[in-house]
C-alpha cells in the first residue's frame, strides 16, 4: 500500500510539471463523466414522472369501456355505441371475486358559472365507490354518498383547477355554483393530482352523483337512461389478470354475444398501459447513458496517446531509473499511476460538473432530474477503470524497455 502510495505522489508531482497539458487530457474524462450523470438523471426524473402519473391514477385500476356496433358490415369505433349499463357494474362486482369494486361512469363537457366567473370543465358521474378506486382524497368538506346517489342530489365536489379559476382564493365549500342551468352545492374539494400519462389535467374535474349527472345534465333519454360510458374497476391485489377475464366472460354472456362475435366493450389495464410509457423511459435512460459513455472512451483514447508521448519524452529517465536498479513491476506501476490518477481526477472533476449540470438543466429546461448516487459512483470507477485500460499498454512499453537503448536516447 505504501508503494502504491508513493507511486501516486510520484504521478502527481510528474502531472503537475505540465498543468495544460494533463488538463486538456482530463478534458475528455470530465466531459464523459459529466455527461453519464447527467444524462442518467434526465431518465431518471423522467422514469420518477412516470411513476408519480401512474400513481396517480389508483393502483390496480381497469376501465371497461363501451365498445363498437357492427351494423351493415359497418364497424364503429370503441366508445360510439351505448353497450354498457349500470346494471353490467353490478353484476361484475356481485359475480367477479377477483374485483374489489366497481363504478359505472358518465362523462360530459360543461361550462360553470360562479358570480361573475365560468369555466369550461368536464363533469364525471359515478358512484361513492369512484373516489377509493382512483385514490382520490377530500381535501376539504365530504364526499357525496350512496344516499346523494339515490335521491340525485345536486351536490358536487371540485377539482383544484376548477377552484382555482372560479373562486380565486375563496373558500368554495357551502357556495353554489350553476351548471348549464341548475344549480349544485359544492360539498368538498378534492387533493390535487396533477396530469395523468396521457398529459391530461385530472383536477379540472367536477364529481357528483351519477344519477345527477344523467338527470340533471347529461340529460339521457328515459330509453337509455340505464347505459354508461364507462366502467371504473379495481382488482384485487394480484388478481387484475383474473378480474380482466371474468369481466369478459360475463360481458359478453350478459351481452349475449356469440362464440364468432366480436367484444362490443373494450377492457384496458390502465397500469399495463403506463408501465410501457415507463419501460420506454427507462430504455431512453440506458440509450442516452451509452451514448455519452462513448466520450470516456474518447477520453481514454486521449489518455493513452498523452502517456505514449510522455514515455517517449521520458525515455532517458527511465533507462536511468533502470541503470539504478528500478525495477520493471516499479516503472510499470509508476506509469499506471500517472494514467490512473489523470483519469480519476478527471473523474472527480466530471462528478462536479455533472452535477452542475442536472441542476443546470432542470433549472433552465424545467425537466424534472434525478441524481444518482449509484451513477455518480459509477461513472467515477469507470473512469478509474478508462485509465487502467488505456494507460497499461504505455505503462507496459515503458517498464519492458531496453536501458541501453533508453540510455542511449537523445
């Protein structure tokens, strides 16, 4: 250890002789470095995002949605046919045991006037059962419930986008707001949940009953008044696969549809869907740290054409070194230890401006990054591992050279 220590001094000291020289060589390492980490921590903010959406949208979620006719060859597509109904969401919680709950599901867009202030929103209509399955929490007030549900109350609980833009800054639980011309208590404000994967604000949202929301606003037909556009599902923990194919199952034998027709709802695994976004994030994470791997190598390269140099500018030395007794593990491991330690402070150096960087690039770019410890440490021993590589070979030539013809050097 003491031996290797003394070497390391030794390079030190030969590096320090020619400043410009090592930091031009150390150039490539730090850029190498810097752009491993920092490109790992743009992946890796962009993975976390990722995370946090799918979070978001409730654990173990399945939308079924209303699927397509086929009428005179003529197929239509997902969602412009009525073939759900609230009563095919109570047969799949009644008969599916992999199915924890269920909600049916209507949707339309609206404008709300609050005094002096309106907004163009989306409502959702649904059953008490809506806000466990999406892991929606009440900020503030209560939510509505199975007897609001029954009675159709004209009650509603607001999105943070819809507070913000009709009451700014008041208090909006007890007031009363008019959708198109009816007017809705609002009994509770719901906690923030930011954009869903697909980009879409999930607070600029109004929940209310769905019996409200057909009789009130929607304004469904006495005829249809049963159908829905969606089914909101959650699984039992490790059951979604199963939930999924009961679901099926008894869709279509409520649906009575025949072995050779076609699904006229369409089932989808919310998480499944995201973790595919989360999958490309990861492998743009690894592609982008490969590419800028590349500049260690680049890096290493410059490393080992400046040791050759330096070998060959030193040939007196070293014969002289060898005439003295030195020997070829000494000059072997001197030489090593120059290349090793320009390439660990390389690397150091590298730590610091990555780290800049990520910050850097947050801060201008608004990306979301994630440093890496393990990264960070990674990309260090690399560049220990780049100056081992490349400065063995000049290392090796310097401690197998011939003393005479070293000495004879001019």
């Amino acid at each position: 250890m003491k031996k290797i220590l003394h070497s390391m001094t030794i390079a030190l000291d030969a590096l320090r002789i020619n400043k410009l020289r090592s930091a031009l060589t150390m150039l490539g390492i730090i850029i190498g470095v810097a752009a491993v980490i920092a490109m790992v921590a743009v992946g890796s903010g962009a993975e976390e995002r990722i995370r946090l959406q799918i979070a978001s949208i409730g654990s173990n979620v399945i939308v079924v949605l209303s699927g397509s006719l086929t009428s005179s060859g003529i197929r239509m597509g997902t969602g412009n046919a009525q073939t759900l109904t609230e009563d095919d969401a109570r047969a799949i919680m009644r008969e599916c045991d992999g199915v924890a709950l269920a909600t049916p599901a209507v949707r339309g867009g609206v404008q709300v006037v609050y005094g002096n202030s309106n907004w163009g929103t989306q409502i959702l209509g649904a059953t008490p059962d809506y806000l466990p399955i999406r892991d929606i929490d009440v900020q503030e007030g209560q939510p509505f419930t199975t007897a609001d549900v029954e009675s159709a109350a004209e009650v509603a609980l607001l999105g943070k986008t819809v507070v913000d833009n009709l009451f700014y800054g008041e208090d909006p639980v007890g007031r009363v707001i008019r959708i198109k011309t009816v007017a809705f208590t609002v009994i509770g404000t719901l906690v923030p949940k930011g954009q869903s994967p697909t980009g879409q604000d999930q607070d600029d949202v109004i929940l209310m009953p769905i019996s409200t929301a057909k009789k009130r606003v929607i304004g469904v037909s006495q005829a249809n008044y049963a159908a829905v556009g969606s089914i909101m599902v959650q699984a039992k923990e490790g059951r979604t696969q199963d939930a999924q194919d009961q679901m099926t199952g008894l869709l279509r034998q409520r649906h009575h549809l025949q072995p050779n027709e076609d699904d006229d709802f369409t089932i989808r695994n919310m998480e499944e869907v995201f973790r595919a976004q989360e999958n490309s994030a990861r492998v743009m994470s690894i592609l982008l740290a490969a590419i800028a791997s590349v500049s260690l190598i680049v890096g290493g390269i410059g490393i080992m054409n400046i040791m050759l140099v330096s070998v060959t500018e030193r040939t007196r030395e070293i014969g002289l070194r060898q005439a003295v007794g030195a020997k070829t593990t000494d000059i072997l491991t001197q030489f090593l230890a120059e290349a090793v330690t320009l390439s660990l402070a390389g690397g150091a150096a590298g730590v610091a401006v990555g780290v800049a960087a990520s910050i850097l690039i947050s801060y201008l770019a608004g990306w979301e990054t994630l440093l890496s410890i393990t990264a960070i440490l990674a990309a260090f021993l690399f560049s220990g591992i780049v100056g081992v590589f490349f400065g063995y070979y000049p290392a090796r030539k310097a401690a197998y050279m011939d003393p005479i013809e070293a000495l004879r050097y001019e």
